[in-house]
C-alpha cells in the first residue's frame, strides 16, 4: 500500500477530519539511463564550478534567485521555511463554488483524502453534501515548504484534492490569434452545423478507460523483455510500509458544530492559533519574535551584502 504524503485534517466551518493525503496518479513512463557503450558502465551527472571545473560537494550548494542577468541572491534554507505557511497539516476550504465554475485549465495534479480512523462520519457528510448540491470546496494546502491552491472534490466514494494552478500561471487566451467573430464569417452553415452534430452524435458513447492504452509503452516493454531473455533476470525490491499512527476522534456532534459554523460562519483554529487569545499576546508578535533571533545570529557570522549577489561566474557582485 503506498504511503501518505501527509496526514492532518480537513476543515470546514468548524468541522474538523482527520485525513491522509494519498497519491492519485501513477507515473509509468519507462526511465533510461545512459551507460559507456566501451564499458558498459554508467554515465554520471557531476556538479561542476562553472569557473575552476571542480566538482562541488552538496554542502556547499546553496539556492540562488537570479534578480537580473548574470547576479543572483542567495537564499538559506531558513528563508525558504519562514517564507512557508504555518498551516502545515489542515486543508481548511475557504469557500464551496458551483463545480463548473473550475476550468480545466486550473487542474494540476490528484490526490485522494483517506479518512482517519473513527472520522468517517464527517468524511462522508462532506462528500454526499457536496455530491447533493454540486459544489467543490477551494481550500490552501501546504505540501513540503509550498503553499498549494487546490479543490476539494467527490468522485465515487472517496473526496479528491485537486491541486490547482494558480491565475498568474496560466497563459490568458487573449494573448493569442483565435478566431472569435461570427460564425458568417467563416462561412459555416446552419447545414454544416446540422451534419457535424450528427457526426458527433453517432460517435458518442460512455467514457471507458480501460479501452484506452499507452501504446508505445507496450511495444517498448515488449521490445525489453526480449532483450532481457538473454541478458539475465529482475529483481524486485518490495519496502514494508511503516505503522503510521492516525489521528483519532472522539464522538462528535456535528449538528452542533454545523449550526455554529452557519451561525458566526466560523472557522476552525489552526492548532496552536487559540493559546494567544487566552494569553492576550498577539500572533504577530510571536511569530517576528522567531524570526528575529536566526537574523541576528546571521549577521554576527557574516556580512549578508558581501554573500547577498554574485555574477554568472562566480564573482562577488558589489
């Protein structure tokens, strides 16, 4: 069985469940490698200074942003996590769309929500709702160190999450010669509408997708599984997955809970978003006061303007 991306909760209103994030694609593209066709031995793939040709260990890589042509800045790794979101382990739906309100053009990539142990309850309350009512949950997930845009989605029995491209990543049609005027224009006939609409008609059937297959994979495999019968045999390594320990329930009354939410239109706290209320201290400020011990500490070790840019070759820009 394969093992979650990550486990946390799905909330909405101040409806909480604990799900898993599950893969919900499969990648079968088949991978080569390239070999020295004197030795037969692997061809590998060095990181080299671009200036003295020696190769650099991965300690001393570090990330850099190039700002203009040939001068970059670089960044730590702190940087990168404190650029993160806080909410690392909820998809908390933001606000539920009609299902055809989302373009195909947003959808990037699948997952499937696996309910915890004792949240199925909420979890199928969530999907028959949306099911009755044909809406989608738009939600912000956090995956590793990247805040995502996704869509919370039913299909069948499980709840989806579609991650989704954001509006700056997408290319607007305008940007491109397409023909929009008048159908007269072109010179198609009510006729020809006719005709092509009988031909789709005649054409149209159920979705199966099961008759469709990667072709040249096939003959590709097949192609390699003769070779193989005079090269030797496989082997199969199969990894035990690990006991992960899902997050539990107690008995909840989600009656309650929805007609507080439709109430004061709530949301739930992220975990540890409540202690500040009871204290009175703002999370702002607890949050700059995080950060601002690394900056310190940094700028006693080294001078940040000296490392901040550097051209295409190395050189300290500045």
């Amino acid at each position: 069985m394969a093992r979650p991306i990550w486990t946390g909760t799905l909330s909405f209103g101040l409806l909480n469940v604990p799900i898993r994030l599950m893969t919900a694609e499969r990648r079968v593209d088949l991978h080569f490698r390239m070999l020295d066709q004197r030795n037969n031995q692997p061809v590998r793939y060095e990181r080299v200074n671009a200036e003295s040709g020696e190769e650099v260990p991965w300690k001393d890589i570090v990330k850099a942003y190039e700002y203009s042509k040939g001068n970059y800045v670089v960044l730590e790794e702190s940087d990168i996590r404190n650029a993160a979101a806080e909410a690392h382990e909820t998809v908390e739906i933001d606000t539920f769309i009609d299902a055809g309100q989302l373009t195909p053009a947003y959808f990037e990539k699948p997952y499937f929500l696996v309910p915890g142990k004792k949240a199925e309850k909420g979890y199928v309350l969530l999907r028959e709702t949306l099911k009755r009512t044909g809406k989608i949950g738009i939600a912000r997930v956090v995956i590793r160190t990247r805040e995502y845009l996704c869509a919370v989605m039913p299909q069948d029995d499980a709840l989806m999450l579609i991650l989704l491209r954001f509006p700056q990543e997408l290319v607007s049609e305008e940007e491109y010669a397409l023909p929009d005027k008048a159908l007269s224009d072109y010179r198609i006939s009510d006729r020809e509408l006719d005709m092509a609409g009988e031909l789709i008609e005649s054409m149209s059937g159920k979705f199966q997708p099961d008759n469709y297959r990667d072709e040249f994979r096939d003959r590709l495999t097949a192609v390699i599984e003769q070779r193989l019968k005079s090269k030797g045999v496989t082997t199969t390594l199969e990894e035990e997955e690990p006991a992960h320990a899902n997050a539990t329930t107690n008995v909840v009354d989600f009656m309650a809970l929805l007609k507080k939410s439709i109430e004061g239109k709530q949301r739930t706290p992220a975990k540890g978003k409540d202690e500040p209320e009871k204290t009175g201290k703002k999370p702002a400020a607890k949050k700059a006061g995080k950060k601002a011990e690394p900056t310190t500490k940094k700028a006693s070790r080294k001078s940040p303007a000296k490392k901040a840019t550097t051209t295409r070759k190395g050189r300290k820009a500045g």
